[in-house]
C-alpha cells in the first residue's frame, strides 16, 4: 500500500466522530418516529378510559401534526441563529414530559394539551437533524448520514406499537406511557453525555454570517418549494400504506387478517433494507434525481399489481409489500440529497423546516380523501391513487432537479 493510499490519523477521527454524530442523531429521530405512533396503538385502552369515540381520538393526532408543522418551520429560524443542539435537546425533553403527561391525564383535555406538547417536541428534528449532517458530517458520508436517519425513523415506527401494547396488555396503558416518556429522558441523557459531538464548528465570523442570513429570502428559491412539494406528496403515500393499503389489500385478495397485519411491518423493514443500498448510491449527487425517479417508479407499479391484478395469492401480497418498501427505501437517502442540494448556505434550518412541514400536512390531508374511498369500498382506486402519488413524486423530484440547474445556470 502506498503511502498517499494509507489513512491518516486525521481521517480515522474524522469518521469516527461522523459515525458517532450520524449514530446519536438516529437514536434521537427514532424516538421522533416513536412518538408518533404512541397514541394510536392504545385508542382501545384510551377510549374506554375517557369514554370518547375514535373521532375524538384521529383529533389527537390531527393536533399532534398540526403543531408539528408549524414548530418545524418555526424551529428552522431558530436552528441557523442558534444552532441545532440546544433545540434538539429541548425537542427530547419535550417528547419525554408528553409521554408523563399522557401517563397522568385525568381527561380528554388534558390529553389534547400532552399532544400539543408532544407535537412541539417532534416539530424540532428535522432542521435540527439535517443541519447537523450537512454542516458537520464528511461529503462522502451524507450519504450514508441520511440513510441511518431514514432507517431510525422506520425503526422508532416500527418500535412504538412494541413497546407500548405489550406494556399495556401487562399492566395498564399508564404504565406503557409513562415507560415511553422515561425512554425519552434515557436517550437525552444519552445525547446530553456526548454533547460535544453536537457543536457546530464555525467560526465567531462564520457565525455572525449566518446570523445575518437568518431572513426570509430563501423562500423566493422556487427549489425549495418544489421539495416542499415533493414531501407533500411522499408524505401522502406514506399515509395511504401506513393507513389503508393493507386492509385495501386484504379485502382484494381475501388475505388473511395475520397476514395483511403483518404487511406494514414487512413493508417498513423492506424500507430500511433498501435506504442501506441507497446510502452507497448517493455518493453521487449528480444521480440522485434518477435513482428517485427509478425507486419510485418501481414501486408504483407495484402497487398497480396490487391494485390492479385479480389472479393475486394471498401469499404474494406481503412479498409485493416488501418489493415496494425496499424501492421506496432506495429512493430515500437521494430523496434528502435533493433538499441538500436545493439549500443555501447558512440557511439549512431555515429550508428544511419548511420543506418538512410538508410532511406533517401530507400525512393530515390523506387520510380526508383516502378514508372516503375506503368507506365507499373503492379498494381498487386506494392502490390506483397511490401510484398516481407516487407518479407525481418522479415528476416533482426532477423539476427540483431542473429548478435548481436553472437557478445555477441564471446566477
């Protein structure tokens, strides 16, 4: 081995401490995604105990989202003044106090108060998040950054409805909250153990730059709205899997309840399998609208199989569920390299904050029109609109693509 092919210590510590920052910013997102699946696998427990129907229970989510939205964009502004650290922190802090909170609500009403709570905490993950990785992590490691942050969020999705119902069945839905609000606190003691890792290293002039470009001016980047749009979207087709395409599934092709109950989990591992292969993938920017464009066209016609097919075995359904996770998954690590690349300096808070808003209103809004397609039977157009989705997010991620060469090219 050459010399100039031999790693310095200087690089060993380099990945060392971007291993260390993408690990510990997982663990503190999938406690985000954990959250946001707390509530709904207790409404049988929570409606028996508060004596209110499922409506009544959606609109905890619906607030949960709603202040979710509006704290991620706000939090984007405070993230480029003040830094990531101490507003993730406070996000963590936020999640565990809700989770206590739920634990001790004698009330309807006190439990909306802990969702709003609850939503203020998870509001703060994304600008946060993702200014870390883009101003601390190694270009050639965003990649792979991005990819452990999609797999933690399915991991902390898939772990919510573990670790509450089992809890609950033993003891009571109390106990499950108040263990989910103590896990919280863990992983910020975990986090506030290693702040260091944290600090964004800048200068006291770089610092004042980024003070002074702390405006609204990167909302006249039609980039940025274009990846608003694209999250929009992706959040909407998350929401028809996560909500209604097991059941579609199963009332077509009369799969079994256990069967179509183990689909979504099969679905989100598939995913977290295929952003490990998108991680590797990403290393090259100048590709990431293409391999968004492929991952996404396969699994929409995958769900048009699903949807449209009539000779479908019950048995095939799950393995078309984790052929259509896993090319989602691919796509996500490019997914987040489009912001990435679409995001002005010193303004990384700021872009993402709005850009992931769109999430939270994407996962509100599907399930108004979804829902009615359900309730009318029209299992076949749940899966017919989820390609069309899925179509549009391949349209939206090359206008990003195309958006941004035209701005480069014009200054």
């Amino acid at each position: 081995m050459s010399p100039a092919t031999v790693p310095s210590a200087d690089d060993a510590s380099a990945f060392r401490r971007d291993a260390g920052l993408i690990g510990l910013v997982g663990v503190a997102h999938g406690i985000s995604h954990f959250s946001q699946l707390l509530l709904a696998p207790l409404f049988p427990w929570l409606r028996d105990a508060f004596q209110v129907g499922y409506a009544e229970l959606g609109l905890l989510l619906t607030v949960f989202f709603t202040v979710s939205c509006a704290v991620q964009a706000l939090c984007g502004f405070i993230v480029d003044r003040h830094g990531p650290r101490p507003v993730l922190f406070a996000g963590v802090a936020l999640l565990g106090v809700a989770g206590l909170g739920f634990a001790v609500s004698q009330s309807y009403w006190m439990l909306m108060g802990f969702a709003v709570v609850a939503g203020m905490g998870n509001g703060v993950f994304h600008p946060a998040d993702y200014t870390l990785f883009n101003r601390k992590v190694s270009p050639q490691r965003l990649g792979h950054a991005y990819s452990v942050h999609g797999i933690s969020g399915n991991l902390g999705w898939a772990l919510g409805p573990a670790f509450v119902v089992p809890i609950a069945i033993a003891s009571s839905w109390r106990v499950a909250m108040a263990c989910a609000g103590l896990l919280a606190f863990a992983i910020l003691a975990l986090l506030w153990w290693k702040r260091q890792l944290f600090l964004l290293d800048e200068s006291p002039a770089a610092g004042r730059a980024a003070a002074a470009t702390t405006g609204f001016g990167f909302l006249r980047i039609p980039a940025v709205w274009m990846c608003f749009g694209f999250f929009f979207f992706f959040a909407m087709s998350l929401g028809i899997v996560q909500a209604f395409a097991p059941e579609s599934a199963r009332q077509l092709h009369a799969v079994p309840v256990a069967w179509a109950a183990m689909c979504l989990t099969i679905y989100m591992v598939a995913s977290a399998g295929g952003m490990v292969l998108g991680g590797f993938l990403a290393k090259d920017p100048s590709r990431c609208e293409r391999i968004v464009g492929a991952g996404f066209g396969v699994a929409a016609a995958i769900a048009l199989t699903i949807g449209l097919s009539t000779g479908l075995s019950p048995w095939m359904v799950p393995a078309l569920f984790g052929a259509m996770g896993f090319f989602s998954g691919i796509a996500g690590p490019s997914r987040d390299l489009l912001v990435k690349r679409s995001t002005p300096a010193n303004a990384s808070g700021r872009v993402y904050g709005v850009v992931y808003a769109g999430l939270d209103i994407g996962q509100a809004i599907s399930p108004l029109i979804f829902g009615v397609l359900m309730d009318r039977h029209q299992y076949r157009s749940v899966w017919i609109g989820l390609a069309i989705v899925q179509g549009v997010l391949i349209a939206s991620a090359f206008n990003v693509g195309r958006v941004r060469r035209d701005r480069m090219a014009t200054a």
